[in-house]
C-alpha cells in the first residue's frame, strides 16, 4: 500500500479493526472473525470470484465485451499496424490486441463505462505502469523510474475523477466488488485520492495476468498449426447457437484447458511468502520461529520427478496426459492456501474464451520475417523481477496477419 501511494493514515485505517466494519452491508456475512477492511478485502474478492450469483454476473459481462470487441468492425487502431486491401487482412501486434481486449473487457465489467469516458487513454498509462512495476515493489526513488510513477500517478488522478463522481452518476454497471469495499473505505474515513490508489492495486491485480497469458497461449498455437486446428475442431461446438457457450468451453474442452493448464506452468513466476510460527526442522534444516520463507513456484513445475523428464519443455498434451497433475501439490500457479487466488476461475474464463472467438471467427497466422522464414518465437523476460506470468523480452510482441474468416 505505501508502495503504491497510499497515505500512512489510510494504511493504518485499512489495517485497524473497526466494529462497523462489513456490518449493515445487504449480503454481507457478520464480521465475527473481527478482520480488518484489509482482511475482509479479500473476502469481498472471493464473494466476487467465485463461482456464485456475484460471479455469474460478472462473468456475463466479461464475455459479453470480450465478444464485443472480437468482431471485425470493432478492431481499434491502436494494436492494427497495416491493412492490406488485397487479402482483405490486418496485421496486428498479439500482444496488445490480448492486452487492448481483455483489459477493457476487465475495466467495463468492475467499473462500467464512465472510466473509460473519465481517461479514455487509461490503456496506455497502465501498460507503461505494468512493464516496470517491479521498480515499484524494489522502492525505486523517482528520479530512477520517472516513466512507472507518472503512468502511475496518472492512472490515480483517472481513478480519482471516478470515485469523486456520486455512485448514481457511475452508473448500474459498477460490479458489487467495487461499490462495497468503496462504502467500507468511506465509513472508516478513507478519502478520494486514497481510495483511488488503493484501487489502482486492485486495477493491477486484476489485469497483470491474463494478457499475457493469452499471447503465449496463442503464440503456442501460431507455431503449431497441427494444435491450432485440433483447438478449432474442438471448440466449434461451443458456437454452434451462435452465441458463445463458456461453460462448454470450460467443461468439455480438454485440449484447450490442458493448454492452458501447459502455458500456466511454463510462463509462471509466481512466488508465496510465508510466517514461521515456531522453530520447525524440514528435512534436516530448522527453520527459526519469527522468520519468513520464500517460495517460489516456478522451481516447483519445473519438477522432473512430478512433471516428466521433459518438464522444461512445453508439451500442449501434458495435463491431457496426466489429468491429475492440475491437482498436484506441486502445480501452484494460483498459490494456495489463504493466498490462494480467488481470480483463477475468471482467468481461465477470460483466456479460453478470447482464444476459441479468435479461432472461431478469424484466420490468424504468423508474418513471415525476410526469405519468408517464421520468426523467433518469443523469449520469457526472465532477468526483471516478476509476481506472475513472465512478458515476453522487450520488442517481443509479435506480428500476426489476421482475416475474417469465412464459415
């Protein structure tokens, strides 16, 4: 929280117990456990996220602008770099097309369209915000990293022109999550421009991930036109009303999910921080009561004796393979325990459905590179610090060549 702006006096706010916190909220269980609006936001996340009435409204409004942009009239320019009149195509940058799509897919399901209204630039800011914001979490002085604080701070003063608007001005389409841990940061006297900021984490939280995933999903298939078209073949079934069916894509899709299970373990980053409660020996080390123990993930699945001798290498048919390694101890890409993320069944949403609409309704391939040769396929940025899914180098997007495609 200090990290990312907010006020010592908000900090202790959000972290002090208050008895008329999450009291008189309709639907809203009694804060028996005495948890401090920084506890109980975690709460709200999983009343939100998980699956539920709360979540199955959330969920229908990120497909419906998932779909909403995935058309061919809907495309913006800002990730279009050519069109070429005599195939009738577009060449497209991945990544951004993912991060431009899902990101506003997010933006209008939590907060509605007045944000986007509000700062419709937002995109970039918070693009130039993610790239570097390990520099944030290693307490980079400003003068080191003026591009992240100024994306930052101006994706706060966009947040700030929201919440100063009455909620009526907003709007129905502002999600549960958002108006209720607002109505708690304001009954403990929590003001604009910190509720601004300590949304900006949530902004963050909720977008990090899943372009990305996307693209190397996607990147998987452009290099393996064999895969791609099983995936096609597979989730056509899921559009044959017209409309998208998720819950097919979700529950009998085994290619597309074992995929997504595949790049999950590859490009995954993701570490959990735990307390030692008392002095505890693990297999010959003690570990002293009062410390912290680090542990990151990606040692974990990259485990030859649970993930095969080729654990380094992708395999789109791993988890098809094994079905049970999704439930092994050793597979963590959403953490566990009292960490365990409560946004893993929106990710996976938000993934296969961008994937199996873009199959769906487009021919996608890659540009060719001179002599008509593929281009590299990308690199993971494995040398900067990284909380989740790993980008791709800088200068790592790719450019992809797409055209409507005819049913």
């Amino acid at each position: 929280m200090a990290a990312c702006g907010a006020s010592p006096g908000a900090i202790e706010k959000m972290w002090q117990f208050d008895s008329q916190t999450s009291k008189d909220l309709p639907g809203n269980p009694p804060n028996t456990r005495q948890k401090c609006l920084a506890q109980l936001t975690r709460d709200f996340h999983k009343q939100q996220l998980h699956p539920g009435e709360k979540q199955t409204e959330l969920r229908n409004k990120f497909l419906f602008h998932i779909e909403e942009s995935l058309h061919w009239e809907t495309m913006r320019d800002r990730y279009i770099l050519r069109f070429d009149e005599s195939s009738c195509s577009r060449e497209i940058l991945l990544k951004k097309w993912c991060g431009d799509v899902l990101l506003e897919a997010a933006t209008r399901a939590f907060f509605g369209k007045i944000l986007l209204q509000i700062k419709p630039d937002l995109f970039h800011d918070y693009f130039e915000f993610d790239d570097s914001s390990w520099q944030l979490l290693y307490r980079y002085p400003r003068f080191l990293a003026k591009g992240m604080y100024h994306a930052k701070d101006s994706a706060v003063d966009a947040l700030t022109r929201y919440f100063v608007l009455p909620s009526e001005e907003r709007g129905p389409e502002e999600a549960w999550f958002v108006r209720t841990l607002e109505g708690e940061q304001r009954k403990l006297g929590i003001g604009d421009r910190d509720i601004a900021t300590l949304f900006l984490m949530v902004y963050w939280v909720i977008n990090a991930n899943t372009y990305k995933l996307c693209f190397w999903t996607l990147a998987y298939l452009l290099y393996d036109p064999v895969l791609l078209g099983s995936i096609r073949e597979e989730t056509t079934p899921a559009f044959a009303s017209g409309d998208t069916n998720i819950d097919y894509l979700l529950e009998s899709s085994p290619r597309l999910n074992a995929l997504f299970d595949e790049v999950l373990r590859i490009t995954n980053s993701s570490s959990s921080v735990r307390s030692v409660t008392r002095d505890t020996m693990i297999n010959g080390s003690k570990f002293r009561a009062g410390k912290r123990i680090l542990m990151p993930y990606r040692q974990l699945h990259f485990d030859k004796s649970v993930f095969d001798i080729d654990a380094q290498e992708f395999d789109a048919r791993r988890f098809l393979k094994h079905p049970g390694l999704s439930k092994s101890q050793s597979y963590r890409p959403f953490g566990g325990g009292s960490t365990y993320c409560p946004g893993r069944f929106i990710a996976r949403l938000e993934v296969v459905a961008f994937v199996a609409i873009v199959l769906q309704r487009f021919n996608v391939e890659l540009v060719m590179g001179e002599n008509k040769s593929l281009p590299p396929f990308p690199r993971l940025e494995e040398m900067r610090p990284c909380l989740g899914i790993m980008p791709p180098v800088q200068d790592g997007d790719l450019i992809v060549k797409v055209s409507r495609r005819t049913q």
